[in-house]
C-alpha cells in the first residue's frame, strides 16, 4: 500500500454510512460544520442493503399476498393466483438502488465529502483509511463512530452451509424454501416467518430458551394464535442440541423439556439472532476507551465516549440494535458537536414488527407496570368491533392500553393488527406528553378508521367503550372527566 506522507485536517469525520451515520453527517451540515464521512461498502448501511428496507419489501409482498381471499370478495382478481419471488427480487433492488442514489444525492446536496475506505483508528483524533493500494491519514476534531453491527453464528456452529442463511441471505432467495426453520424470537425472525409462510412455505418458528416472543403478553398470546391460524408451527423453549446440514435439507435435534428432545428437519434454516459490533477492526480498544461488558461503546447522553473527542451512535452503543436508535442519536451527537445541549432520552422507543398483522409497542407491558408495582388498569379492544377493519376485512387483533388507576397517567398503548405502525407514532406522543386518559378521550377521531381502536380501548378503562360488550358494569363517574 501507499501510505500518505502527511496527515489532512479534517473538522467532523464520520465512521459508517448507514441511518445513523448519514443522519449525523446531514444534521452537522445543516448546523454549519464541515464533515467528511467514511464508507467503505454501501450508503444506507446494513440496514437499507440488508436489513430493514428488505425485510419490509418481503412483508408488504406478503401482505398483498395475504389480501387474495379478500380481494375476491370485493370483485378483484379472481383469476389464477400466482407469485413470483424473483420478480420480487427485482423490484427489491430497484427499490433499494432508488432509496441509495436518495442517500447519497442528499450527502452531495449537503457538500459532505463521502470517502470510501476501510478506517482504523491512529490516534484519539487521527484515523487512516485504506482502499486498495491507498492509505491516507485524517486528522480530526471529532469523530462520530457509526459502524453498525454484524451476525455472529451461535456456538452450536462451528460452519455455515448454503442451507444456513443469515439476515441478508434470506432476502436473496429465487425460489421459496419448501420448508423454513426460523431460529429466533426477535422483530425480523417474526417478519421472517410471516413472510415466507405467506408465499407458501411451511414455516416452523424455533424459539431459543426461555426467551418467548418479545412483546406484551396479550399480544404474544395473539401471535401464537394467528401463527396457528396460519399453520406456522412455534417450538417453545427450544434448546438446540446438534445441527446437521445434508445436502437436501437441515436437520435440528433441539431440548424443549426436561428430559424431551424433538427433531425437526427442514430444508433451510434461517437464524435472525446473535450480532457483535463492528468496533475490533477500528482499533478503538488501543486507547483505552470504556466499554460495557458486552463490548459496546460506553456514552453519555449527548452520545460522547470516554474519549471526549470521539462519539459513537447505533448498533455500537447498548440498547435494541434499531435503525431508529441510530437516527435519533445521529442527530443528538450532530447537534451536541455543534454546540447545542441535546439528549438521546430512549424510554418511549417504538418497538415495531411488520408481520401479518403488524405489531407496535410502546412504554411499559403489562406484567412491567406490574412489577413496579403500579395499581394498573387495562383495556383492549378487539379490532373485530371496528368499522374499517370489517371494511378491509383485517379484523384480527386489538388495541391494548395500560393506565394508572391512581393518576389515570397513561403508561403503555400496544397494538396488534393493520394501522399498528403508522400509529405507533402517536402511542409515541401520548406517552412523551404524559398523556392522561381525558387527553385521549376528548380529540374527535376519523370515522371510519383504525384510529378508533385506540379512543375505544382507553374509553374501555372505565367502561365506556362503545362498540365493545361491556365485560364488567363500571360506576360512571362522568364528573371526573
């Protein structure tokens, strides 16, 4: 390689290229700093050319897919039902090539010098970056430390075959598995398995330990319902013993009891868990910045390390591995170099799944506001009594929410079934405002629409629900609201 002679003087240089970083490099532009941001593969990250935007390209195929039955019942297609997964495929790419050349149009717009390259740390505020023969030395001011996360495999393998596939894998099959084993319990192998199962395939869903499924448990109970209704077969608590890959197809020995062992055979096996980040090829751990004990960057909440002249955001900092996390940090870290006082405050972070139905949750379930020992009331209602929902025919799911008896503060809103993601935004500002029953209660909400769900299982708390059964005759005290 060729190694510069001398090092350049940078002011904000930026490490990864994904949400989080070009979110931070966008907002340090608009606050009047010069940045230069460092990729060494894709713009967009893991989570545009792997993770996120494929994931939801596959969920809203399936999703159409799913509506054949229905469309038929209002006159629509009711011709020979047909799907094509590389057709899907194209459009994928045409869909991500689109969302990059935004990205990186943007970055331009903004003047952010984009350099490709490999980056290691030199110094607490020198990096060299390396592409090919290349080797240049900057010297910043401040860095931002956004590289993201990748997929380690468990223990249990010691190699990986064609039939193993790991996030981005997944995505680039031709041809539906005829059967997919699902190794995991978190918001993509659920989308995973929703997926797949809508374009046909068997799907089994392994879940690993005592890990369950990872929302309230209402809503957990419904996805075991709905999984069932649609013949995607949930293995509980299971420990997995031996896999064995064959040229055919993968087989699983795993522990799901005391004593019990199940064999499951398959003909892919897709595991969704078990990610490290990407922080041992920056060199970082030289100079002694502080970690946690799972290796993660240690912040503050303006997102500053233990090094004060080095920041870092995302899937390297604790807490869910989310591009939202990243983007709201991105931000904070821009704003706290620029001079302002922000704070990444993450308490009511959304946590979303695009399965079939989909799938937000936002502050406390309900077995946490129990265990704070919080005098709860609880409320659901079922989208079956909703208007729109009976129109669209998407009639599985509810709305549940969980409110203070004593304060009547409103703690947790959770919601499975279609419009759950879109209104995940605004179970997000109720709980930020500290939204009272009443806040809700007394806005007018469009009818007729998915938004009701939400009136009508807050109205449900002191039995005022219009179009639910009443479950338990409560006093009307029409005086405290």
């Amino acid at each position: 390689m060729v190694v510069g002679e001398i090092s350049q003087q940078r002011n904000l240089v930026i490490i990864g290229g994904g949400p989080g970083g070009y979110t931070a490099a966008i907002r340090a532009a608009q606050l009047g700093l010069t940045v230069t941001l460092v990729e060494q593969s894709s713009m967009g990250g893991i989570c545009l050319n792997e993770g996120c935007i494929p994931s939801k390209i596959f969920t809203h195929a399936a999703g159409k897919r799913s509506e054949t039955v229905h469309l038929r019942e209002i006159g629509i297609g009711e011709g020979e039902d047909t799907f094509n997964l590389q057709t899907l495929q194209s459009y994928k790419t045409k869909v991500i090539d689109g969302l990059r050349a935004g990205v990186e149009r943007l970055c331009q717009e903004n003047k952010i010098e984009i350099i490709r390259g490999k980056a290691t740390f030199t110094s607490v505020d020198r990096i060299g970056v390396e592409n090919g023969h290349q080797f240049d030395i900057y010297e910043f001011k401040q860095a931002i430390i956004a590289t993201g996360s990748s997929q380690v495999l468990p223990s249990i393998l010691k190699e990986k075959g064609n039939r193993i596939l790991l996030s981005r894998e997944v995505f680039e099959l031709e041809e539906v598995p005829e059967h997919l084993l699902v190794l995991g319990h978190d918001t993509i192998a659920l989308e995973v398995a929703s997926s797949y199962a809508a374009f046909g395939a068997k799907v089994s869903i392994l879940l690993p330990g005592n890990t369950g499924l990872p929302f309230d448990e209402s809503v957990n109970k419904e996805l075991l319902r709905i999984c069932k209704k649609r013949k995607i077969n949930v293995v509980k608590d299971a420990d997995i013993v031996t896999v064995t890959e064959q040229d055919n197809g993968i087989t699983i020995v795993c522990k799901t009891g005391k004593d019990v062992h199940e064999t499951i055979h398959g003909s892919d096996l897709f595991i969704s868990e078990g990610r490290k980040p990407n922080l041992a090829p920056l060199g970082i751990n030289r100079f002694g910045i502080e970690l946690t004990a799972e290796g993660f960057v240690k912040v503050d909440g303006n997102m500053q390390s233990s090094i004060p002249s080095i920041y870092a955001i995302g899937d390297v900092t604790e807490g869910p591995l989310l591009a939202v996390k990243a983007i709201k940090q991105g931000k904070v870290a821009a704003e706290a170099i620029a001079g302002g006082k922000p704070e990444a405050d993450l308490t009511f972070l959304p946590i979303v799944a695009h399965t079939l139905p989909p799938v937000a949750s936002v502050g406390l379930t309900e077995k946490q506001a129990r265990d704070f020992e919080i005098d709860v009331r609880v409320s659901q209602f079922v989208l079956g009594g909703n208007g729109y929902a009976a129109i669209t025919g998407k009639k599985d799911g509810f709305v549940k929410v969980i409110s203070d008896s004593t304060t009547d503060l409103v703690v947790g809103i959770h919601m499975i079934g279609d419009g759950a993601i879109e209104m995940s935004g605004s179970f997000v500002q109720l709980l930020e405002m500290a939204a009272k029953e009443e806040d809700i209660t007394f806005p007018t909400y469009a009818h007729p629409s998915y938004n009701e769900g939400l009136l009508e299982a807050v109205e449900g708390l002191i039995g005022q629900a219009i179009h639910a059964a009443p479950a338990k005759r409560i006093p009307q005290d029409l005086s405290r609201k």
